[in-house]
C-alpha cells in the first residue's frame, strides 16, 4: 500500500548540522508523509513565500505554518540551559530552529527523505526465516512463461 494512505507512517528529518551526532541524542522532527497533491501545494506554498508576503516577520510565519502543518512530533530536543528535554509543542517550533532551518525541513518535506540511519535499518537482512528456497517446478505442458530461451 502507498505509504501516504497508512495514517500511521511518518519519517524522521534531521538537520544537517545534527547529522553527525550521536543516534541517540540526535535531534530529530517527526513529520506525517504526504501524498503529490499536498506536497504540490507545499512546493507552491513555499515557492509564494517572499512574493506574497508583505514584510519578513510575514515570511517566518508563513515558513512556520508549512513545517507546523505537518509536524507531529520531535525527538531529542534539549532546553541548553537546564538539559531537560523539550516536550512536544508545535508553538514552540519558532523558539527551537532559525529560518534556514525551517527551510532545510521544508525541503525534506517536499523529499520526504530517509535518514541514512533510518535507510540502513531498511536494508538490514530480514527477520523472516532464510531456510531453503522453494523448490523448482516443471511448467504444464504447452503453458506460457515468462523465461526466455
């Protein structure tokens, strides 16, 4: 099933600059996966940005609400000064990321892209039993196949 119709599926998206961290105290944005007409009106909605805002406070908020629209959760989000975790709160996005940042999130909106972390957990082998494989059959006499001679 396309993963834009399992209401379940989301993707994390780091930072580049929080790449190199730790698996485990790296920060990460939760976001919902989009199908092409959403992700369309992303790319519209980000692309109108600076002709259709007035003023530059009206281009940070308008940014935010792309990212916020999307956004269901965070991971590792750490207050410097006390060291406690930043619990989840969209509001809060603008005190937690600058503008550059919330353009890279919105690019990996739009790429829905995989952490290589994330990727590498994808490729590990199976869980599934790898004993024999099936055994090879004849095809019925006079049935087509697909093998070429």
């Amino acid at each position: 099933m396309p993963v834009a119709l399992e209401p379940d599926q989301k993707f994390r998206s780091v930072l580049t600059r929080d790449e190199k961290k730790p698996l485990e105290k790296r920060p990460y944005f939760l976001f919902e996966y989009i199908n092409c007409r959403l992700c369309r009106k992303v790319a519209i909605d980000h692309d109108n940005l600076i002709a259709n805002s007035k003023d530059s406070n009206e281009v940070i908020d308008n940014l935010l609400g792309i990212v916020k629209r999307h956004l269901v959760g965070w991971g590792n989000m750490i207050e410097p000064s006390t060291g406690a975790e930043i619990p989840f709160n969209p509001d809060d996005l603008e005190v937690i990321i600058g503008v550059s940042e919330a353009h890279e999130l919105v690019n990996g909106l739009l790429n829905q892209s995989v952490s290589p972390d994330d990727l590498k957990n994808l490729e590990s082998p199976s869980v599934s039993s790898t004993g024999k494989s099936a055994r090879r059959v004849r095809a019925r006499k006079g049935a087509k196949t697909n093998r070429r001679r």
